[in-house]
C-alpha cells in the first residue's frame, strides 16, 4: 500500500485544505494520512470527514515514541558542553512527529509539508523506493554547504565520506521525502541517542531543527538515497520553491521551462500570512485588489507579495464547499 503523510493542525488548515485539493486533483487516488501536530485539530477532523481518501493518524504509541526521543535527543543537546556557544534553541517538538510516518500503514510513503501544492502524481517517486530507502527531490545540500552544516557533520562522517562535498549530497530538506515502513526502529532510536551521548552531538550548533535530527538519522543509517537533482536526465528534476521566480502556470500546473514541478514548497511563509491572505479572499469585495494593495501598504500584511499567490489561493479554494 502506497500513500501520502502530511502533519497538520486547525493552525495550517487553510494550506492542509490547499494541498488536499491539490493532491484530489493532480495525483488520482492515493490514500493521505494526516499526522496530528497537536490535539488542536477540530477543522482538521471536519475536513477529513468529508474526503473519501483522507484520515487521521490515531496511532498513539507511535507519537509518543517520538515526542520522547526527540525530546531526549533536545535534552543531550542542551546538556552538551558546546564551545563558543552561548545561547541554544531547538524546534518544537511536535514538529517531529512527521517521523511517524515510518510506523504507518503504508508500505511505501511519500511525506510532504503541508504548505505544499502537488502537481502530478507521485508514481515516479514510489517506483524509486524499489531501488532505494530515501529518496527526495530538493537542493538543501547548497545552503547546509554555505552554513557549515555540512562542515560540522563531517566531524563524525569523515571515514565514510572522502570530502565534505561528497558528504553534502546527502543532505536533504524534510518538507518531501519518500522511504518504507518500518526503516526506522526502535533500536535505531536507542542507538542514536547512544550515540549523541558518546560525543554525536557536537556537530550541532545554536540552533537544532527537526531537518537536522532527520538528515543525522537517515546518515547514521546510511540509507540508499536519491536525489530527483542530482540526476541530470531526469524528467523529474525540476526548482522545488517558491524562492524560484521562473515558473510559468499552465491550466493550474507549474512548469520549469517545459518540465512539470512536481511540487511547490511555500518555505518560510508564516501561517499567519497565508491565513490572512485566504480570509481577505473569502470576503471577495469589489476592488478587492485595490483595497489589498492599500492594506498592504497601510498594514505591512505583505499579502500582494506572496510567491504564486494566485495557484496558491486557486487551489485553496478550489472546491466550493470550503468557500465558508
């Protein structure tokens, strides 16, 4: 069984309902499971009852084996001796769960952020997963070589790798990723921590995202990985982001040059922006785009200058039961 993780709440709700849409009408009929970030979820419930498709992560243990380790994986972290650091922070825990995905129902999964729009259907990702364990399509190695990320790493991964370069096309986002249940056990997690106790955690710096604890598990396994850029006579290799300002819209779809996105990253847009874009959208106003103009100017709300604002709002409300 195949299928698609997402980890959500009413917080994210408008790009859940977004992405939803996206994935209804781009990728045919695959199963979406949505990993609660925390009990506030009645919207997300809601929407999920109305969709033959979709359904709620109820596996309990699973989240809580995760909350603990991560937050035992924090605890190390902070209790470690760093030079030259004086101040630490680390991501929510709860943005971790995403991580239970390996204790699903699906045999293979695809896992994607949900502020997130999906263009076409994932077969091309699934089949990879018969010739690797983690596949992904993103160009994280660039900036995790520019912030010495890769430079810390190589601490502990240097009788592995020949060069830091070598060791930076391992390096993946964790806003889409595909692997196989069961890939991650409880043993591993033990290890781990095993492991950052004898000295692992001094390759992290001031500040500990849930990227970083997922890039340092998929290298301390040494996972089969593939990467959709770094394959040049891929159909599939195409700009991921909305920090990517040449991509043309077509009927809905987003192409680079005369290649279709697979997907379309909203990364480092807070929720509060795009929540507020969809609720000036729900008013639908005469003169709406003058009035948002003078808003934004008035108000600083930066909602005009949202990248693929219109593909974004277009899937948001694509259906109209969820105009209200």
């Amino acid at each position: 069984m195949e299928g698609i993780y997402t980890l959500a709440n009413d917080k994210v709700y408008d790009q859940l309902v977004a992405l939803l849409n996206s994935i209804e009408a781009n990728c045919g009929d695959v199963a979406v499971c949505v990993i609660p970030y925390n009990e506030n979820i009645d919207l997300v419930k809601q929407e999920i009852h109305q969709r033959k498709n979709v359904f709620l992560f109820e596996n309990q243990d699973s989240l809580k084996k995760w909350d603990s380790f991560v937050s035992q994986f924090y605890e190390i972290y902070y209790q470690y001796p760093h030079q030259g650091l004086t101040t630490k922070d680390t991501q929510k825990v709860p943005h971790s769960r995403k991580y239970c995905a390996f204790d699903g129902d699906f045999k293979k999964f695809v896992f994607i952020d949900c502020d997130t729009l999906l263009f076409q259907p994932l077969d091309h990702v699934f089949s990879k997963l018969d010739q690797y364990d983690f596949v992904v399509h993103d160009f994280q190695r660039i900036s995790s070589l520019r912030r010495k990320d890769v430079n810390k790493y190589y601490k502990i991964f240097q009788t592995i790798y020949d060069s830091e370069d070598a060791l930076s096309l391992r390096f993946h986002c964790s806003g889409f990723w595909a692997s196989k249940q069961g890939l991650i056990s409880k043993e591993d997690l033990d290890y781990f921590l095993q492991e950052l106790s004898n000295g692992d955690v001094k390759i992290f710096g001031h500040w500990l995202s849930e990227q970083m604890v997922l890039n340092y598990m998929t290298l301390k396994k040494n996972f089969r990985l593939y990467n959709f850029t770094l394959d040049e006579e891929s159909a599939y290799n195409t700009g991921v982001c909305i920090t990517s300002k040449h991509f043309e819209e077509k009927d809905k779809i987003l192409y680079d040059g005369s290649k279709e996105l697979t997907y379309l990253h909203y990364m480092g847009i807070k929720n509060e922006r795009l929540e507020k874009l969809c609720q000036w959208k729900k008013r639908n106003i005469p003169y709406n785009e003058l009035l948002l103009y003078l808003a934004d100017k008035l108000f600083k709300w930066q909602l005009r200058s949202v990248p693929y604002r219109d593909i974004f709002l277009y899937y948001r409300f694509l259906n109209k039961r969820q105009k209200v």
